[in-house]
C-alpha cells in the first residue's frame, strides 16, 4: 500500500471509529460499537507494527499532506514524521490503547447503550488526537493532538457528568491544561517570529538553531516546559492529576497514566536539541522533577483510597522522567515513559478489577484479603508492585536505574533523592498491595459475598500487561551487564545524537554503577519489607489519627488549599469586585443610566404639550425673541 | 413720504397680530389675527420694495424694482389657499362641538 496513506490510516481509523461510535449511539447495540472501538485501535497498532518495521530498516517517514495554513511569508502544512521516537510511541499508545478498549469492554459493561457507545468514541477521539500529538511534523499539528487529548480527557473524568464533583474535577483538569497549554502556544509563536516556520526538522536545523540568540532558546524552551508541567502534571500545576481519578479507572490507565500524560515527556524529548543548548532550562527542568517526585511520592505514602495513591505514583514517576529529561538523559526518559506505560496501566486496570469486584468500593481500609478471591488479578498486581518498585529484572529496574545512574553523573545528590523517591514508591505500593490484597477482608458482608475474579475481557489485558512488565526492560540492559545491549539507546541514537555536543557526558565506573545498584535495590527491598511488616496484618483497630507529618501527607500538604487561598480567593474577590463594581454599578448604570434619564426627561418635558394652542403659540413667540435678542445683542 | 412711518405701521400691525393669537380664545379672531401679521409683512415688503426702486442698483436692473411686489402677491395667493382650508377647519369644529373656542380643544395633550 502507499505509504503516506499507510502513515494517514494510523490515525483515520481510530477518529472513523470515533465517528461510528459517537453518531450512532443511539443505534449501535453495545457489542457492536465495542468491536468496533477495539477494531480500529487494533487495526492502527497493526500499521503501527509495519512502520515501526519501516523505520527500523528505513529511517524517518515524513510526510505531507496538504498546505494547512497559507499566509505571505509563512507557510504551514499539515505533515506526519514518523522516526524513531514516534515509532515506539505510536506502538505504546495504540498497543496499550488496544488492550484498555478491550478492557473497556467489560469494565464499561454496566452502563446503558447510548453511554457506553459514547464513552468508546471518546476513547476513540483520545487515541486519534495523542497519535496527531506524537506524528506531528510540526508544532502546530502537535498542539493540535494537545488540545485534543486535553479534550477527550476533560470528557472522560466528567463521564459521570451527573455527579457534580466529577464534572469539578474535569473543569479542574481542563483550566489547568489551558495554563500549560499558553505557554506551548506562546513558544510555537517565538518560533514562527524567529524562525519562521515550526516544521521540526527546519527549526532543529543548524542555521535556524544559528538564528536562535540563548535568550530566545531558554525563552522558548521554558514556554515549552510550562506547557509541558500541564499537562504531564508537574508542580505548581500537578493537582489536576490525582483528581482526575474521578473518570472510570481504565481511562485513568489509558491517559492519566499511560499515554497522555507523557505527552510532556515526548515534546521536550522531540526538542531535545533545544532543551540541551539551554543548561538554565535544564536545570529548572531537573528541579521540578525532583521536587514533584518527592512531593508526589510522600503524598502517596499516606493515601487511603486505592486510585488516588496510583495517582500520586503517576506524578512521582513523571517527575523522574523530568528529572532523566534535566540531565540530559533523553533515553532514559522515553524508557521509562515505555516501562511505565507498561507497569501503570497493569496497576490502574488491576486496581480496575479491585474495584470492579468490590462493587465500586475505592478506599483500601475495606479491603483485604482479596488475594484469595482474585488470583489473577492478584499475581498481575504483585508483578506491577515489583515493576514500579524497581525489583530486578522487573521493567522499573532498567529504566528508574538508567534515570538514578545518570543522576548520579550529574551529582550524588540527585541520586540520593532519587534513591529517597524510589524507597518512598516501593513503600507505597507494598502498603496498596498488602492493604489490598493480604490480611482479612475488612468490607460489608453484601461486598464479599459478591467478591469474584473479573471476566476474561478484564483479565487478559491484565496478563499481557504483566508479561510486558516483566520483559519490557530488556529493551534497555544497561551497559554495565552487556556491552551494546542497550537496545532502545541504539535505536533512538539517530533522534538524540544532535544533542549530544551540548551536553556534558558522565560516565561512571562499572563498580559505581553497581554499587549504585545494589544500594537502590537494597534499600527499596528496605522499604517494601517495612511496608510488609506494617501494613500486612492491617485493621481498622489498628489505625491511628495522624498527627504531625503523616497529617500533612494525608491531606496532600495542603497543596490544594494553598492554590484555594492564594490563587482561587484572589481571583474570587478580585470578581467580585469587577461584578459589583464595574459591570453593575459601571456597565450596568451607563446603559440603564442613559435609559432612565431619557424616560425622566420625557416625563418632565411633556408637560409642555398642554394641548393649549396659546401656550404654544406664546413660546413660540418667546423663541423667536430670543433669537433677534441673540442676533441683536450678543 | 418716510419709510419710517411705514415700518412703524408694518409693526404696530405685527405686534397687534401677535398679541391676539396670544390672548384671544375664538378660532376666528385668531385667524384674522394671523392674517394681519401677513399683511404687516407685506406692507413691509411693499414699502421697502418702492423705496429700493430708486436705488441705482435697481435702475440698472428693470425686473428688480417689482420683484418684492410681485412676491407679495404670492404671499397673497398662498394665504388666501391657507384660509380657505383653515376657514373649513374651523367650519367643521363648529358643527362637531358647537364652538370655536381652541381652549375646548386640548385634547391633543401629552
């Protein structure tokens, strides 16, 4: 087949299947608009399976299609370019796409027709718009998937779109994207003015990068990382994410885990060269990182409902990606983005199922126990634990050891706090795990009689997601195991290599590396036993009121209430007063002003009209009058 | 004779018509009031048109020395049209209400 048809098919057919699904709603019986959903998002990681084949062999794919806009001295088409980097994300988004639909299928059974149809062309819309935002040959066509995925992901958390804090959370998720997103489109405009076009390869190019002073650079690629803190929910604007758990859980894995929030990730990692010629950017980058990681990562510590700690997870791991992204480490990132696709969708659709068999129930504190329920659902989940603890030879090892090693290089202190980060997720997925799964199960009697392993349609997902958890990091064996393992690494050379003469390179000693290793491992394997220890035998008897920190940690450090009174008050008052102020009493009381002194002045002017022709005549004769007397004297 | 004498006249006339619109209450006696000002403007009008004639600007020019006479016939003209429509005006307001009092007929107000 053609190939750029073959390149277009890639995302058609998932906005077809949008298009069937959303327009017939009302008609489609359930099964159908499921196979249909699932049909195309299989077919597209089918194409995506042969580009990938195509890159691997060939190079970059671009692509252009037609001229988008056509203005005097700037030209925009619309254009795909797959290389390397978008190959593997497009197999990523449609791969784990594919099987969320699948799961879909199930977990979304109990809704109507109508509903059920409608939440599988948003699904469908989703998947369409995050492969425009990572095919894109140029900024614009990636902002277009952007706002797209902000869409579909508003649309998702308030699916329930009847309970009023679910619909709060999505206009939550949805203001603070559009905080982010200004800064991406103020950076899209810096480059239109400086450089005149926004097509990757001509913007990354030596002679426009040239054009470029080191103001407009570390401009432009701050913009670009606002743009990014929104949407892959880094601080200040990161709050959005744990909210968002309000959707149904397999889009939490779908995109507030998996896929979109890594769109960050994947825009600075396509302008790595840029990032990597602005070291002020980087280091903001590296800080960031760290402090949502740590922030993130001892929020989770002490959060009892079982979504809300996946969440904070999803916030800390993001922010190690940022922290791979700060030291130049661009592999690293998009190998972690890679494992902890894997890993966290295997999470979120397993805590699914959880909840899917506790009847809708999210706070850990009435579970328990479950393991003897839920094989399958149980053994998925451990391995995920282990995955996102960083348990060799488990996919988080490779890549948080890869980010943590690089760390390092930039400096010890990095990798402590990585190493902090790391102990502080293996703590808390231990504690999910253990509260979850193991002890006695703490429900209502109606919950465990109906306590059953999840259908097929669930548990398979599960299962492949699993086996990816356990194999995905061989993709990338570090350097210190095998000489040129690193798979990924050499795959991605082609899309990293303009970077690398800006960069410092560290390279630490194979001894280091495992010390460093086994130091990580160790002190993670620490704190999984101390959760173990703790949390196994967990009762609602033993719990105490937190005090002190842990008080803190449960109510988030009071992150929210900080933007509630510094931002939304602000904000609130400074309303008010422009609606009391200037729009009633200003706006309002010009245009009533003007209409109720028209209507007093005719009431006072008609008595004039007396019907009394004398009186008419004698003003009449007064006025002319005062005209000779005006002509005459004055 | 002086032009004085006839703008005096043309005045007191005027003044006269003026004064009867203002105090009288009969429609008629309006009527001629309004009248007597037109006529106090064509006296006027005549008397400066004559006195002009025997300016040199109007020996120059023949038609000039009439104009403002043959003006006053069409003042003439026009008002003689006006009162025959404001006479049947007047005549109809009779047979309605049986008056020509123009203070019964306020009803146009506000």
């Amino acid at each position: 087949m053609d190939k750029n048809l073959l390149i277009a098919c890639v995302p058609l057919l998932p906005l077809l299947g949008f298009l069937i699904t959303g327009l017939g709603r009302n008609m489609l019986p359930k099964n159908l608009s499921a196979v249909i959903a699932c049909g195309t998002i299989l077919a597209s990681f089918i194409i995506s399976i042969m580009l990938f084949s195509t890159v691997r062999s060939g190079g970059p794919l671009n692509v252009e299609y037609f001229t988008f806009i056509q203005l005097q001295q700037f030209d925009l088409s619309f254009e795909f370019k797959v290389d390397q980097l978008t190959s593997l994300f497009l197999l990523v988004i449609t791969g784990i796409g594919f099987l969320i639909h699948v799961y879909s299928s199930s977990y979304m059974h109990e809704e109507n027709s109508a509903d059920f149809s409608k939440y599988f062309s948003y699904l469908n819309l989703f998947v369409f718009s995050m492969l425009l935002l990572v095919m894109g040959g140029n900024f614009v066509v990636m902002f277009i998937g952007w706002e797209g995925v902000g869409l579909c992901s508003y649309l998702l958390i308030g699916y329930w779109y009847k309970n009023q804090d679910y619909t709060a959370a999505a206009k939550k998720a949805f203001v603070m994207n559009r905080i982010g997103d200004l800064g991406f489109l103020l950076a899209i405009f810096w480059f239109i003015a400086k450089v005149g076009s926004v097509n990757y390869d001509t913007v990354f190019s030596a002679e426009s990068l040239k054009a470029l002073s080191s103001t407009d650079i570390t401009g432009i690629t701050l913009l670009l990382f606002v743009g990014a803190t929104g949407k892959s929910a880094q601080l200040p604007l990161f709050t959005w994410l744990p909210d968002a758990m309000a959707g149904p859980t397999p889009v939490s894995a779908l995109i507030h885990a998996a896929t979109m929030v890594t769109a960050g990730i994947y825009m600075i990692a396509r302008a790595n060269v840029l990032f990597s010629m602005a070291p002020f950017t980087m280091s903001v980058i590296l800080i960031i990182g760290m402090a949502t990681m740590l922030l993130a990562a001892s929020i989770a510590l002490k959060q009892n409902d079982i979504k809300k700690v996946l969440a904070y997870s999803t916030v800390s791991q993001l922010g190690y990606m940022f922290i791979a992204l700060g030291v130049g480490a661009y592999t690293a990132a998009v190998f972690h983005v890679i494992t902890h696709a894997f890993f966290k969708a295997l999470l979120f659709l397993g805590s699914g199922s959880v909840i899917h068999a506790m009847g809708g129930e999210q706070d850990m504190r009435n579970m328990g126990g479950l393991k003897r329920y839920m094989a399958v659902t149980h053994i998925t989940m451990l391995i995920g634990c282990l995955a996102i603890a960083g348990m060799p030879p488990f996919a988080g090892f490779f890549s948080k050891d890869e980010i943590l090693a690089n760390a390092f290089g930039a400096s010890p202190v990095f990798w402590g706090l990585g190493v902090l980060g790391a102990m502080m997720t293996a703590f808390y997925m231990f504690r999910l795990y253990a509260m979850t799964f193991h002890g006695s199960f703490r429900g209502t009697a109606h919950q465990q009689s109906h306590l059953h392993e999840s259908p097929a349609a669930i548990t398979i997902p599960l299962m492949v997601l699993a086996v990816l958890s356990v194999l995905g990091g061989f993709i990338g064996i570090p350097e210190v195991f095998a000489h040129g393992a690193h798979w990924l690494n050499n795959y991605l050379q082609p899309v990293f290599a303009p970077s690398a003469p800006y960069l410092t390179k560290h390279t630490i000693s194979h001894a280091t590396e495992y010390v460093l290793m086994a130091v990580s491992v160790g002190l993670a394997l620490v704190a999984i036993l101390y959760a173990w220890s703790k949390y196994k035998n967990w009762s609602k008897e033993s719990e105490k009121a937190n005090t002190g920190i842990a008080a803190v940690l449960e109510n988030k450090w009071y992150v929210d209430e900080l933007y509630q009174q510094v931002i939304i008050k602000p904000i609130n008052s400074i309303s008010k007063v422009f609606h009391q102020v200037i729009e009633l009493k200003g706006i309002d009381g010009i245009v009533n002003g003007i209409g109720s002194l028209v209507h007093y002045g005719s009431r006072q002017l008609r008595w004039l009209q007396s019907g009394q022709v004398g009186a008419y005549v004698l003003l009449m004769v007064l006025g002319i009058l005062a005209f000779f007397i005006i002509q005459l004297f004055l | 004779m002086d032009i004085k004498a006839y703008i005096v006249l043309a005045l007191i006339l005027f003044t006269i018509g003026v004064t009867g619109v203002l105090i009288r209450r009969n429609a008629i006696i309006i009527f001629m009031c309004i009248e007597l000002m037109l006529n106090a403007v064509n006296l006027l009008l005549v008397a400066f048109s004559k006195m002009h004639a025997m300016s040199a600007v109007a020996k120059a020019s023949p038609t000039f020395a009439s104009d403002a006479q043959i003006f006053v016939f069409f003042i003439m003209v026009v008002a003689a049209a006006e009162v025959t429509v404001g006479l049947s005006i007047i005549m109809l307001l009779y047979r309605n209400t049986r008056s020509v009092d123009v203070n019964f007929l306020n009803r146009l107000k506000y």
